[in-house]
C-alpha cells in the first residue's frame, strides 16, 4: 500500500456509473475507486505534447479536479504532437483551447487554468493543491524545480521525457524512493542536450509516453499495482523496444538524502546554465525593450536570433538576422564586433550556447536574452510575424 491521502469522498450519480461502467468493473477500482478518483486533484505541468495525453486521459478517467500549468499559445508546430489542439485553435491561449476540449470530453471533470510561468517564487504555492504532479515540461530548468518541489511538498513526481525517437518514464517520490536529483544528480552540458526544436520528435511519442504517465497517476490514485518507483522505463520507438533500469535511492542527494544541501527553491535557469547568474553575460526583456525604445543609434544592440528558420515565420523580433546555432562558427563574420549583440533563441538555451561561441571568439559586447522569445513575449511584448 503507498498510502497517498486522497482523504476528500465523493459519491457517484447514476450518469457516472453509466460513463465509468467498464472501470467499475475492474478488480481494484470498483465504485471506490471510482470515488478516490472523482476526488482526486492532479497538476499537469506543461500543456504541450506530454500533457495532452495526461490530460485527456485523467478527464475520461474521471479524475475530479485537473490543474493545467502553462503560458503559452498554440502554434501551428504544435499540433503534430500536442492533441489537446486542432487547426482553429492556433493563436488561441493554451489554457483556454485545453479546457474547452477537456470539458467537452468530460464535463464533471474541473479544469483549473494556472497560466502563468512556474517560476521558484510561485511553485510551492501551486503543487501543494494537488495530490499528484504529472511533469509534461520539456527542459531541464523546469524539470529540476517540479522535482524539487515535490519533494519539499512530500509529493508524488509522475515524469516522462521525449527526444527523437525515444522516451522515458518513471515515478518520483522522495518519501518512498528515488527523486529526480538521484539520477541526475546535474543537468547535462546544454551543448549535448538538443532541444526539439533543433533534433526534432516524432509526433506520437509523446502520445505514447504521456499514456503512460497517465497510467501511473491512475495507478497512485487508484492504489493499485507496481507504479514506476525506483525504476526508469525506456522506450526506443524504432526498435519498439522498451527496457526498465533499478534507480536506486542516494543517500547524498542534495534534496532528498540524508543531510540535504538544497533546502529551498533555487535559482534553476543559473543551475542548469553551470555558472553562477551573476558572471553570466544576459540581459533581461525589460531591458532590452529599453534599450530598442531608445532608438539611440549606436546604443541600439544587433539582435541575433539562433533558431531554425522554420522557428521564425510565428514570432520574431524586428530587425534581428537569423544565424541558426549550427551555422554559427562558419558565420561570425556575420556578427559585428564594433556594437552591443544581444543573441536569442525560444527559451534562452540555445542563446546561451551561441555566446559562449561569440565568448570564446572574443566578442566581449555580446550578451544574451534570458529566458529567450518564450518570455519576452510571456511578459506582454511585441513581436512580429509572417503568417
């Protein structure tokens, strides 16, 4: 028994019994079952091609309360993996588009839009609503603080990953096993890691590992079963082959073992960046739109963009000259040395990369924009498009 207190009771109607039947039916769910379920309160955080299947899922399953976490609108790139969305849905916010779908599928279910950004400052106060956490985010900042989150909260991690053609799945809860810190105790060198906009993935693995998440948040909530701890699965979609590896619990983990140095929330995108933020030559959006609003001439940086040019047609800064990552070291002709450059990317990773080329080359007037495109629009600024 894992004892997760899902302590709220909620009967069925006579529809439910109808809609749930052949749930009902099963050894382990049964009619209390069912009710843990409709009681239940699950957090997925990232709407995108993970959280698409978690969340239509967990509604038909009749799970009572879903929080979804995310900022962001749909795009046409996303609807070859995230399912939540379709054609007329692009332009529309995230949130709204995944509620109206959700509660179309299943009208008992409540949909609880957190759209915002989960940020150190906001993250504690989000989870502790909830009695399972489903990770659906899709870089390393985010994964490290949903995991450390939850393990402050003492609650239950349900994580899965995508890359390419392959994908991983596991259970982390501190209280009965591993977390997240115990098997990658450090986010790898951003340079190995790319990200899907640049290696790309195929459009049903997240379906396939998002089920599976899925599987495991009823699993927690129903009490049934072997859930994923201790154990990461893998998935290899060319082969369709799937093995499962022993994570075995650190006892020096920094945040869950035996004298943890990690006590609070931190500052994740410095963590996973591997140098202190303070040495780390970035500029914020708000103040880069001061110094484009200067219009001063030379005060006014060169704005380089290091995205794929299928990346650029949906959102873009104005004036900036696209040199995709891969291109840059054959074109640093191409960035001046006699002006201010501020590099960007989607979410700051890439950008991040490009400087420490421009860095090592002897740009010393570049820097880049934190948190890249994603926040600086997030934060109510303008971009422009050619759709």
């Amino acid at each position: 028994m894992l004892g997760l207190c899902v302590s709220r009771r909620a009967g069925l109607s006579p529809d439910e019994r109808i809609r749930y039947a052949r749930q009902l039916a099963l050894p382990g769910v049964g009619e209390e079952g069912q009710e843990r379920l409709k009681a239940a309160r699950v957090l997925v955080v990232g709407a995108g091609g993970l959280g698409s299947p978690v969340a239509l899922y967990l509604a038909a399953a009749g799970v009572g309360t879903l929080g979804l976490v995310d900022f962001d609108a749909v795009d046409v790139t996303n609807l070859q993996r995230q399912v939540l969305y379709g054609t007329g849905d692009v332009g529309r916010p995230k949130l709204e588009a995944a509620a109206e779908r959700l509660q179309g599928l299943n009208p008992g279910v409540r949909v609880v839009p957190h759209a915002l950004y989960l940020s150190s400052g906001n993250a504690l106060d989000i989870l502790a609503a909830y009695d399972v956490i489903a990770d659906g985010t899709d870089n390393f900042p985010a994964r490290y603080l949903v995991n450390d989150a939850c393990v402050l909260l003492g609650k239950p991690n349900v994580h899965a990953s995508v890359s390419r053609f392959d994908g991983q799945a596991s259970v982390f809860w501190a209280a009965k096993g591993p977390c997240y810190r115990c098997l990658f105790e450090e986010p790898p060198p951003a340079d190995l890691v790319p990200s899907c906009a640049e290696g790309g993935v195929l459009g049903v693995l997240p379906g396939l590992l998002g089920t599976i998440q899925a599987t495991e948040v009823l699993k927690l909530l129903l009490d049934v079963g072997e859930p994923l701890i201790g154990r990461l699965l893998l998935v290899d979609a060319l082969r369709m082959e799937t093995r499962t590896i022993r994570v075995p619990k650190n006892p020096a983990c920094a945040i869950c073992g035996s004298t943890p140095s990690v006590k609070s929330l931190v500052d994740y995108e410095a963590f996973c960046a591997g140098r202190p933020a303070a040495s780390f030559a970035e500029t914020s959006p708000a103040e880069l739109a001061g110094r484009l609003a200067s219009g001063g001439g030379g005060d006014v940086p060169f704005l380089l963009d290091v995205r794929e040019p299928f990346e650029i047609p949906a959102r873009a800064l104005a004036g900036a000259l696209n040199i995709p990552l891969a291109a840059l070291p054959s074109r640093l002709d191409d960035v001046p040395r006699a002006r201010d450059v501020v590099v960007y990317c989607e979410s700051g990773v890439r950008s991040a990369r490009a400087l420490a080329i421009l860095q090592a080359v002897g740009h010393a007037r570049a820097r880049h924009l934190a948190g890249g495109i994603a926040r600086w629009q997030r934060e109510g600024r303008p971009v422009v498009s050619s759709r």
